[in-house]
C-alpha cells in the first residue's frame, strides 16, 4: 500500500490507542470545576441524553477504552492522512472472508496474513474474559453488516470459544445476568457483548436499558464501552487545537504526537458564534485566503470550496458517509444551505469541517465486466488498518482497501467500489475472479 510502510502500520496503532487514552483523560479533566477546558465536554456532550453521561461517568468504566481501532488512512501524494477514527468499525468479517479466498488461491503477503482478523478479535475478547461466552450484538440501523457478524461469530465459534450474533430482542435475560439461545439450540450464558451498534440508537434498542443494567452491575463485560465522547470526528479537531497542543505534546510520547500531527490534517469544529475581533479561527487558510470566522466561509467561491463537512457524530448521518457534503461539488445555493444546517445544529450534533484531500492515483486490481477478465485500474483509495487491543498492545490484524473510480469524490463502500486485503509491497493481489456471486480479489 503506497506510503503506508510497516512501521507507520505498528506504530500508527500504539498513538491511536494513545490518542484514545488521553481524549478520555481530557474529557475527565474538562468536567472539573474551573477547569481551562471545559469547552472540551461542551462540543462532545452537545446532544447526548444526561441520563447516558452519567451512566458513561461511572467510576466502573473509568480506565475502559474501545479495543477495535480503524484509523481511514486516505492515500495522497504526500503520504497518508489519517481523516478519521472509528471505534466501531465494520468490514472485519468481509476483510476476513476475502483474505481465506486468497490464501485458498494461493495467495500470500496478506497484511496480518488470512487468519488475523479472527485471531486479533479472539485476542481482543479474551482480554476481557480468559473463558469468554460472547454475543456480537447487531442493531436494526447496522443490519447491512449483520451477515459479515455472523460469519465472525461462525468462525470464532468454530475455532476459539463460543460466540453468537444477535438481535438485541434475542437477549434474554434473569437475576444472573444475560443470556441467549447457542448456535447447539441450548441456553448459553453471555459473559461478553461485542456492542456493534451506535449509542445515539439505544432508544431503538430492544432491552438495551437491562443490557446498561447488567454492564454497570458487572454481570456482564461490553465494548466498546458506552463512551460517546470517543465516537466524535470533534476529537481529531480538539488534537488539532492550538490551545490544546501543549496538553497533547505533554501526554504523549515525541515520536507518536509527531505520527498524528503529521497524518492528521486540519479539522475544525463549525462553531457558529462570532470569533472576538482579537482573535482568529487558527490556520483557515483557505485558496490562499485567510477566514478569520467560520462565517467567512460564506464567501467562498465554488472554486475555493474544495472543503468536507461531516457530522462528528452520535448521529445517523455521522456513519457510512451519509452526512458527508463535498463543498466544490454543490451550486452557491446548496452550500449556504449545508452552512445553515452545520451551524444550526451546533448544540445538538456539532459538525466539524476538514479540507477535501486530492489523492493518489492508485492502480488496482478489477474486473472487466463486458470480457469477464480481470484488469487493472487506477483509482482513489482508503486503507482501513484493523487494530485490536490486549492489554496495552494495539495489534495490526489487516488492513480493507476500498478503491473506487477517480471521478468519485467520496471514498466508501458503494456500487462501484472494489474492496480488497492490502498485501506487503513485494507480493501482489493484482487479479480478480468471481467467488460465490461476489467479486473479489484473487
């Protein structure tokens, strides 16, 4: 994968989990009264129902992090660039079942090799229970990802420990804890919830109050933990503050602080109020022109607006780039109406502005479908790596290229897309076949 060489991988994983660390420490501190920060728990409270804060506040699940990380690696001239982080990621189960047909083709070189997102994920687990008994749990808004869960839960069962996936109606539940129907038709006791479900769903979540109950009384071990301030885009802005960096450049080691700054780019949060006539929005540099406001934005030409807007989250548009608006590919009009709709939702789903990265022309492989051959093209890429955490160690488990034509100006898993398992750069994955009605990488 261009730019993207095997020590930024393993390294790229020990600052995110890093990074992840100390915005939960941040966020605790800006809760103190007086704190110089508390504009931090502002922006990634904005929105979120009291009664999910203070239960996320309590002290049981004070030192809990997420344990799956998936930085969106966008794959430029300059190197990749980190656009964002994503704790509850899909794609495993599909990187999972492409790799096992490469490595049934004889293909090699694999990143983490055929197996290692079903042994990183196994690892993952068994960090928080030795004898784990998991349920991967799928809400109704993730059901385009369910079947890839129950591969992994197939797969995890056939050769680590019991695991099912379910719907959230499906659990059940008495005074020991929870608990579900086994893949063998018995009972089976859960010990471990995989949560693959946003925290702004839980009011559609069948029985999700008695699943908070049973976590908060340890009956029961979930992740990722219900913390909503570490599922926010905001977080890459507040890295970027300039009044945060001396807390940052604190906190984390030289070389990891210097690997985000460099992948990280510009991220700001819209705040819709007047910036004081002292002051500026820092580094708004725009085609050349400084915006001293975010409502300088306005003035933008179509031209100059090669700008994303993006919810940072809690949100459904806030995934699968529902939300996502392409500032030089909307009319005058539509852009003052995306502006209106980011500041307008300010205290309720802060939104966060970041500047639209011109990428690489990658060739990759694919597949002709007027010859049935396979072919090779260039196109725009993002490298998702797969970390699972085990104690302190982040562990790179794969990496899931998503390649989609070069006249797409968002990069995600659509129609024309082609996804596929990044391979070592002495190995090729340079052909394509069909594989049971699917079309992947050979």
């Amino acid at each position: 994968m261009p730019g993207c060489d095997e020590k930024l991988l393993v390294l790229l994983g020990e600052a995110m989990l890093a990074f992840y660390r100390e915005l939960d420490a941040l966020y605790f501190w800006s809760l103190e009264p007086g704190s110089p920060y508390s504009f931090v728990h502002e922006i990634l409270d904005a929105g979120k129902p009291e009664s999910l804060l203070q239960f996320a506040r309590a002290k049981r699940f004070r030192k809990d992090l997420p344990r799956v990380l998936r930085p969106d690696l966008l794959l430029t001239p300059s190197g990749p660039k980190l656009t964002e982080m994503d704790s509850v990621p899909g794609g495993m189960g599909i990187l999972l079942k492409i790799s096992r047909i490469l490595q049934d083709h004889g293909k090699t070189g694999i990143w983490g090799n055929a197996q290692g997102i079903l042994e990183g994920f196994a690892a993952m687990i068994r960090s928080l229970d030795p004898l784990p008994k998991l349920a991967i749990v799928v809400s109704e808004e993730s059901k385009d990802y369910w079947h890839e869960m129950v591969f992994l839960a197939r797969c995890l069962s056939e050769t680590h420990f019991p695991a099912v996936c379910l719907h959230p109606h499906e659990i059940r539940f008495d005074e020991a804890g929870l608990f579900c129907r086994g893949q063998d038709g018995k009972d089976q006791r859960i010990s471990v919830v995989y949560r693959f479900f946003e925290l702004f769903d839980l009011p559609n979540i069948p029985k999700s109050d008695i699943l908070l109950y049973f976590a908060k009384g340890g009956k029961v071990k979930v992740t990722p933990p219900f913390k909503p301030w570490l599922e926010e885009k905001a977080g890459l802005a507040l890295f970027k503050s300039p009044r945060l960096r001396p807390f940052w450049e604190s906190r984390l080691p030289p070389d990891l602080f210097a690997m985000l700054d460099m992948l990280i780019p510009w991220t700001w949060v819209l705040d819709p109020r007047p910036v004081p006539s002292s002051a500026v929005v820092p580094d708004l540099v725009i085609a050349d022109r400084r915006l001293w406001d975010f409502s300088d934005l306005r003035m933008l030409t179509q031209k100059e607006r090669h700008l994303i807007i993006k919810p940072s989250g809690f949100s459904p548009l806030a995934w699968g780039s529902r939300g996502v608006v392409v500032g030089h590919d909307l009319p005058e009009e539509e852009w003052q109406k995306a502006l209106d709709h980011a500041f307008s939702a300010f205290f309720s789903s802060p939104h966060v502005l970041q500047p639209f990265l011109k990428t690489s022309a990658v060739p990759c492989p694919s597949w002709d479908p007027s010859t049935g051959l396979p072919t090779e093209e260039k196109m725009r890429v993002r490298a998702c790596p797969y970390y699972f955490v085990v104690g302190q160690t982040a562990w790179m488990s794969g990496i899931l290229a998503t390649a989609v034509p070069m006249d797409k100006k968002i990069i995600h898993g659509m129609v024309d897309s082609i996804l596929f398992p990044a391979a070592y750069p002495d190995h090729s994955l340079s052909s394509v076949e069909k594989d049971e009605g699917v079309i992947t990488p050979d």
